[in-house]
C-alpha cells in the first residue's frame, strides 16, 4: 500500500473536507506500525491548530438517554454558532473483537447538520469506557475548525474516569428512580463529575426525577471533602428538549470561567502529563510482548502459573527480570 501523504490529507482536513476527517481520524486509530508514524507527522502538523474547543466528556449506564441527550445538547450549541464532534465510543465484543457503531443512526437529526460530525469508534480492550486514541482524535477534530467536542463514554459501568482526564467538562447522565441506585453509587465516577443530569424529567418520570435531584445532590455533598465545591445537580427532559437550553449555556458559562482564570490551561497541562506516562506505560507493554527472548520464556511461565506450580507475582518478576537482561542495541 503507497504511503499516505500527510501533508495533503492535513490540508483537506483543514479545508473541511469530510472525507479527509474520516481519514484522518482512521488513520489515528490504527495500530499498524507504518500507521503509526504517519499518524504521529499528521498530528506534529495538526497540533498548532488544535486546543480552541469546549472538551465535553458525558457518561451514563445504558438506557439513561445519552444518545437523545447528546442530540439535544449539540442541536442547541450549532443554533448558538458553534460547530459540534462527537467522539462516541461503541462497546467491542470480548470475543471477536466487534462493535455495533450504532450512535450515528441514533442521532440521526444532529448527523443531518452540516455544523456537525459524529464518529462512532470501537473500545477495543482499552479501559475506562474511552478508546485508546480518543485524545488524539480530540486534536483532529479540534484542527478540522470544531469548536465543541464531545466524547461519550461506552457508559457499562463506574470504572469509567478515564474520560475526565482528556476533557475540560464531565457530565454524568442519570435515570430517575434514585432510591435504590444511591446504594450503587460508585465514589469514583461521581467525584470526577463536574454536573450531574438526571434526563427522563417528563411525564410519569418527572416526580421521580425531581426527587432524585433531591437525593443526588444529598449525596455528592457527602462524596466531595468540606472545602470542595459540590457538583451541582440538574433535571432535564432530552426527549422534550427541556432544560437543555439552560444547561447549554451554564456549561459553556463554567469552561468560560475556568479559561479566564487560568484554571483550564493548568487542567489541560495535568491531562498532557497523564497522557505522556500513560504512552509510556502503553509503549513499554508493546516492547515487552514483542520481545523474543521473552516470548520464549513467557509461554512455559504461563503454564506454570495456569497449572498453579508458581504465583503470577513470581511469574512476573521472571518475565521482567528476563526483559530487562536483554543485550541493548549499540
């Protein structure tokens, strides 16, 4: 396959053209190792042209409404001028490595609108309910001229945090019905919330949904040390489009605030940082799987510890002691 010439696809994308962004953020997402390199001269190019963008991260189990509700949300920002991504991260099979892609189809209003670009990508086995290159997906949309990025989570559970460490504002999505779901509420992805949205506030739903403000604000009061600022808790209807207006414009109001103060460049800079040694942490994984000598040995350690004749802790300390006594390149 002819290589790709990076220089001509940065320069479609920043001219808007749709089929170059496709290709861009595929090519991002690769994890070919010619791929790779020219993903990396692609963002070397696109980075200067990148960072001007509200980052929005939204999070909630399935069921709760995150597809209607991101419809609502970004149909609101493109009528206040804005041009709106949204990054939805689709769960994968753990068996064959599939996924569904469906959020595209469900947001079919907003995929209509020309201010808008949806882009549905698998988890594959990355952790934290994002895809392991959705930050750099953040950076080629932000370059395409988006100036609202939303990232929505796979939204299977409360493990989902890694989200909070690529965006400037985390919106957690919740159902009416608090009562027996407070007792479930995991600290983790509650106290990285900066809102929470209690959506489905309309017809039989909506005394249960005022109630659970009532119980959710109760208890973020308690998850958030005394001299924190608790995140403040909302009822919305994405189905009828009621509060979002309100909430649109609070949001945008609190990313305004925190960028006038400083606030968000030392966020961003913190979220660089965790990105740098997370690359590292993922780049040295990669070398140890792709190492000979430990592959050899990796396979009869494997068995040891399947077999129960050694600990994996053991089996560890081997495997690495292993990688780090072979020769170093001159």
């Amino acid at each position: 396959m002819a290589p790709i010439d990076v220089k001509k696809l940065a320069a479609g994308l920043r001219g808007g053209d749709r089929r170059a962004l496709a290709r861009a953020i595929t090519l991002v997402e690769s994890t070919r190792a010619d791929h790779r390199a020219e993903a990396e001269a692609l963002l070397a190019l696109l980075l200067p042209h990148s960072g001007k963008s509200m980052r929005l991260g939204i999070s909630g189990a399935p069921g709760v409404g995150k597809s209607t509700f991101i419809e609502a949300f970004g149909l609101t920002a493109i009528a206040a001028g804005h041009r709106v991504a949204v990054l939805a991260v689709d769960p994968s099979s753990k068996r064959g490595g599939g996924s569904i892609l469906g959020d595209k189809t469900r947001m079919a209003e907003l995929a209509r609108q020309d201010g808008a670009f949806i882009r549905p990508s698998p988890a594959g086995r990355t952790l934290g309910g994002v895809a392991r290159r959705t930050r750099e997906a953040i950076l080629v949309v932000e370059a395409a001229g988006f100036d609202v990025v939303i990232v929505e989570t796979v939204g299977v559970g409360q493990s989902e945090t890694a989200v909070a460490d690529m965006v400037d504002f985390f919106l957690l999505l919740l159902a009416p019905g608090a009562g027996d779901e407070l007792q479930g509420i995991k600290k983790g992805i509650v106290e990285l919330a900066d809102l929470l949205v209690i959506n489905k506030a309309d017809g039989d739903l909506e005394p249960a949904a005022m109630r659970a403000v009532a119980d959710y604000r109760h208890a973020v009061r308690l998850l958030r040390p005394p001299a924190e600022e608790a995140a403040a808790v909302v009822a919305i209807s994405a189905l009828e489009r009621r509060g979002i207006d309100a909430l649109w414009h609070s949001v945008a109001r609190r990313i305004a605030a925190l960028r006038a103060s400083g606030g968000l460049e030392l966020r961003r800079a913190a979220q660089a940082h965790a990105h740098l040694w997370s690359e590292i942490g993922d780049g040295l994984i990669e070398l140890f799987r792709s190492d000979a000598k430990v592959a050899a040995r990796l396979a009869r350690l494997e068995a040891q510890v399947v077999s129960g004749a050694i600990s994996p802790t053991a089996a560890a300390k081997t495997a690495l002691q292993t990688f780090r006594r072979r020769p170093r390149p001159a």
